[in-house]
C-alpha cells in the first residue's frame, strides 16, 4: 500500500480568483450552477482547486455526508452517502488519512473502524443532539435495569456508548438490524422517535430511551406537510426516520438520506418534498433537473460548521486529529464491526 510522507510540509495554495482559475474550474460549477449563485462560486472555486490538488498529494480520501453543502458534495468529495455508506467505506479504504466532512460521531466511527490511520474533522465542535442525549454511564444503567436485553446503539452516539453496545445501526438498516438478533425484546438508544417509528413496522418490543431527539428532525409537524399537501398539486413527501411518527404517518415515503436519495431518482416525482435537513435538496436538485423541489428549510447547525476553508485547513496542517482511547475504540469497535459484517442496507 502506498504511504505517504505527512510529516512534510505542503506548499500554501494561492486563493486568488483568476481569469484562468475561472475556466480551469469550469466543470465543476456546471455540477452545482443550479444551487450556486454565479456571485458567489468565486469564493469557492479556489478551495475546490486547492483541496481537489491536495487531497492527491496527501493520499487522503474525503467522505461527505448527504447534508454537506452543495460546493463540498459536488466539488470536493470522494465518496458521498448516508451515516451506513460512510461508514462501509471508511472500513475499506486504503487512504492514509480521512477526511470526514460530517459530525463528531461519523469521524469517531471512521477512526473506530480504523484505528491506524489519521482521522480528521474540519471541526471538532460538529457535534448532534442525539449523542448528546445520552453517556455510557446512562447505557450501564439501561443493562442493569433490563438485564440481558441486548442494546442496539443508533450510530448518532459518542464512542464511549458504542463501547457499551451490542450492536449498532443506522437508519438504513435499524429494523433489519433488531430483527438480525433474534430476540422478542431490545433496548434502543438513543433516538426516541426513530424507535418509535420501527416499533410500528416490527413485533419485537423496543424500549426506547424518552431524551433523544433530533434537534432538525423534530421540528417537523404534520401540519407542515398537509399544508404543503393542500396548497402543492400532485406533491410527493418524503421524510427521515427521526421525524416524530405523526410526520412520517403523513409521508409518502420514509427512508435514510440515502434511501431518499434513491426513492426520488428512481420515482422521478414532478414534485417532491424533502422532509429533512436543507442542504440535501440542494444536492439532489443539482441531479434532477426535471423535479421540482419544495423546500421545507431546517438547518443542522453542526453539520453546517463543515466548510471549504477548514477542510483545506485539514489537508496543509493535518489540524483536529480525531482521537480515541485505545480500550474505547477496541469495545466500540465490537458492534459496529457486528453491524457491518451483516451487511445490510
Ligand atoms: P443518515 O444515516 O440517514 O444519513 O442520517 C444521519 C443523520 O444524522 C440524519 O440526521
Ligand atoms: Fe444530529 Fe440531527 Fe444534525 Fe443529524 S441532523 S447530525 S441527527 S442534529
């Protein structure tokens, strides 16, 4: 496998925005022009030269999630996806450094399925309500409370309650996942909402953790969506499982961003709406010219914190190194290695 010598310093690029810059840089504002007003891709395109050059020299592989902002998902990324793709992707490759342009938990998780490379964040404080919600001391109390319920550990969490997990899951595969483990009865942490809607779709009992939320996802309501059903003709509406269940009770559709993503190229609706994070209908509107977006706009502060300038920060000075203590990563490693390995989407 090809290493690279990191120690070395890389050369400052120059961000000007030049006549030259322009036209060299012109594939890549065709991607976004739809989304990116003209006035403002001068201060982007330099960044997407400089990192797109950088990210080869350095070896390092740049995983963006579906709610980065159309410049990074169009521009810069090597691999796009939901939490479950990043997550598969960052197991396999043979990158010497990562670059996750997401929150703190997906950078944890790269850096747990890849304990020897160089895992970075372009911003450390990119965190989520829902691994806020909850501590390993909480998970401990959950097992002594039910004991030998098996706990299913929704990858929105920090590595220390991995660690005291039996398996993980995302929101693409969480139902196969509970009903892989065959039980009648899980614990699943932490996200309240996203338990309640598999509960609905499964007989195995799930006890749900009642402070987990999406801080995004939960201010949808189904007025939202009926009134966008009344005043839009022929609308589709397509919802993320952390929606409460009275939203997802109104859609036409629930799935990961992924799934989303999916559900819109394959259905080809005239009009869709897009009950999830802002920047995601950006991006797939850059895609699907002939659809129609009606845009319900609620930002995820921390995935926002992801720009252009600190990714490029990353790649000249290999700044926010995500680290983990060794035993942590070793537990955590366990169930999202145990999710990974049943190969589900
Ligand atoms: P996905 O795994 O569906 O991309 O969701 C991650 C997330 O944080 C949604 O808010
Ligand atoms: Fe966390 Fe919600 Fe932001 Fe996703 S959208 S990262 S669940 S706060």
């Amino acid at each position: 496998m090809k290493r690279t010598d990191n120690s070395q310093k890389v050369n400052l690029p120059d961000l000007k925005f030049t006549p030259q810059l322009d036209m060299e840089m012109k594939p890549y504002y065709q991607k976004v022009k739809r989304v990116i007003p003209e006035i403002e891709w001068p201060i982007h395109a330099p960044y997407v030269k400089a990192i797109n050059e950088l990210k080869k020299e350095r070896n390092a592989v740049l995983l963006v999630h579906n709610y980065q902002t159309p410049e990074i998902y169009h521009c810069v990324a090597d691999f796009v996806g939901d939490s479950l793709a990043l997550s598969k992707e960052a197991a396999r490759t043979d990158a010497d450094i990562i670059i996750q342009c997401g929150v703190h938990f997906m950078a944890e998780t790269s850096k747990i399925l890849n304990p020897n490379k160089i895992v970075l964040s372009p911003d450390l404080d990119a965190g989520c309500s829902l691994a806020e919600s909850i501590t390993a001391e909480d998970v401990v109390g959950l097992k002594e409370k039910y004991p030998g319920v098996p706990v299913v550990t929704y990858v929105n969490t920090s590595a220390e309650v991995k660690a005291e997990s039996d398996i993980c899951c995302t929101s693409g595969n969480a139902q196969r996942v509970i009903e892989s483990l065959g039980v009648r009865k899980v614990i699943f942490i932490p996200d309240k909402y996203l338990a309640q809607n598999i509960a609905k779709e499964t007989d195995i009992e799930i006890i749900t953790w009642d402070n987990g939320s999406c801080e995004v996802h939960e201010l949808f309501t189904p007025e939202d969506l009926i009134e966008a059903r009344d005043s839009v003709d022929n609308l589709k509406i397509i919802a993320h499982p952390e929606c409460p269940p009275n939203v997802i009770s109104e859609a036409d559709f629930s799935g990961s961003t992924a799934k989303m993503i999916e559900w819109v190229s394959e259905n080809k609706p005239d009009k869709v709406m897009m009950v999830t994070e802002c920047s995601m209908s950006d991006n797939i509107s850059a895609e699907n010219p002939d659809v129609e977006f009606i845009r319900p706009c609620n930002l995820c502060p921390h995935m926002k914190k992801i720009t252009l300038p600190k990714i490029l920060d990353n790649l000249l000075y290999l700044n926010n190194e995500v680290k983990i203590d060794p035993v942590i990563a070793k537990k955590a490693f366990h169930a999202v290695d145990r999710m990974i390995k049943l190969d589900i989407s």
